[in-house]
C-alpha cells in the first residue's frame, strides 16, 4: 500500500504524462498551421479537446485530493504547486481560444466549461500566490468568457482554527492555576480530603488549559467498574491527572 508522499509523486508523474500527450497531438497541428496555413482535421480538433479535458480535469481533481493527501501542510509544495495551476489555467485559455477558432467546425460538438469550472485550481492560485498575479489571471478569464467561480468564491475551510484570544486566555489560566496550586501544596502539606479533591480538580485543569495550545494529539481510553471512559486532546490531559493519584499509588 503506497504512502500519501508516494501517491503524491505517481499523481504528478500523470500530470506530467497527460501534458506530454496533449502538447505532443497539439505541436504538429500547429505547426502545420502557422507553415503551411492548412486547418487541422475534424477528427484532429476532435482528439486535442480529449486530450485537453483529460489533462485539465486530472489536475483540477487532484487539487481536491491534494488536501486529503496531507500535502497543503507542506508550504514549499503547496506554492509550487500553486504555481502550476497558475500554468494550467493560462493554458487552458489557450486551449478554449483555439477550440473556438474552429467552431464552425465542431459545430455542437465543441464542449463549453460550466459555471464551475476549474474553480479548484483558481483558488489554489488565489490562496498562494501573490494578488496582481491571480487578478491577471482572473482579468483573462473574464475577457475570454470563460467562468471565474473559483476566483469569486473561496471553499469552506478545513477546520475552524481557534482564535488567538482563546489560546491566550487558557494559557494564563493555566499558569494561574497551576501557580495557585503549588502555593497551597508549600502552605498546606496535608490537606484534608475535602480539600486534596479542589486542589486536584483545579490542577487537572490547569494542566489542561496549557496542554491545548499544545500541537498533537493525545487520545487515551479508561475503563471503570461501571463505564468506559474515552477522551482526546486538553480533555485526554484532565482525564488522565483526575483519574491517577500518585501520592496513593506510591503509599499502596
């Protein structure tokens, strides 16, 4: 079974193979144009709009499957490849300006984008690469009439990041806490039950608060007498200092 880096790579490795096939069918055509002024064939137009819209579907699609890949969290990929869908999209301008000079001849056969398009590969470059350049991009798109969804709505986010304010506060409660507890610990060697259980509340809390501005993730599972318990993240932390009593572990 291939690793996410592994399906990464054969996926470009096809980008790269698809381009060849489309670009290899495409020269000859217009070499033949440009030199001897002879329109290409039916059949010919026909074969390079395949081969166009398989070439520009596979990148557009693997842009979608790039994030399950894991490969966003790369900062240097995620750029590169944003600069290649900036290529992409500028050839498939090119792609449709030709199509459309032989229109006659295609007649009802010649595919039109929807409104949706390729709007994966427009967000990509409008999320990564600097604003003139995808708003050169977007100017061209709109010129040659052809759909711009992608640079007008961005896709919902992943995950809702969690917002400064809230990291800060836990933290400096988690200090203070913490702080607090140490304090009584010296002033009050041998606290009563009653207060043994508020100081190891208020310390499970503590250490929680600060455990969530910690990058990971800790998942555990506890089974009781009557009920199972399972937990992730700052709660996994609180579990686990609630459930376990040192002092008694080493007196047993």
């Amino acid at each position: 079974m291939m690793t996410n880096e592994q399906s990464i790579q054969v996926t470009e490795k096809e980008i790269e193979k698809l381009k060849q096939d489309y670009v290899a069918h495409l020269t000859p055509i217009v070499t033949r144009i440009k030199n001897e002024n002879k329109e290409p064939s039916l059949e010919e137009l026909l074969i390079s709009q395949q081969l166009g819209t398989k070439y520009f579907n596979f990148v557009e699609n693997f842009v979608g499957n790039s994030g399950l890949l894991g490969a966003h969290a790369n900062g240097k990929w995620v750029t590169g490849f944003a600069e290649t869908c900036y290529s992409v999209l500028n050839a498939f301008i090119k792609h449709m300006n030709f199509l459309k000079s032989y229109a006659d001849k295609l007649g009802e056969a010649l595919e039109k984008p929807d409104i949706t398009a390729y709007a994966n590969m427009q967000r990509m470059t409008k999320e990564y690469l600097p604003k003139k350049q995808w708003k050169e991009l977007e100017n061209k798109f709109k010129e040659n009439s052809l759909p711009t969804a992608g640079f007008k709505y961005m896709g919902v986010k992943d995950m809702s990041e969690t917002p400064k304010w809230q990291l800060i506060t836990g933290l400096i409660i988690g200090i203070v806490f913490a702080l607090i507890i140490l304090s009584l610990s010296i002033f009050i060697p041998n606290p009563t039950q009653t207060q043994f259980f508020i100081f190891r509340g208020m310390f499970a809390i503590s250490l929680a608060a600060i455990a969530a501005i910690i990058p990971g993730l800790l998942n555990i599972e506890s089974r009781l007498q009557k009920f199972s318990i399972r937990a992730t993240g700052a709660i996994a932390v609180f579990i686990i200092v609630w459930l376990l009593n040192p002092p008694a572990l080493l007196s047993s």
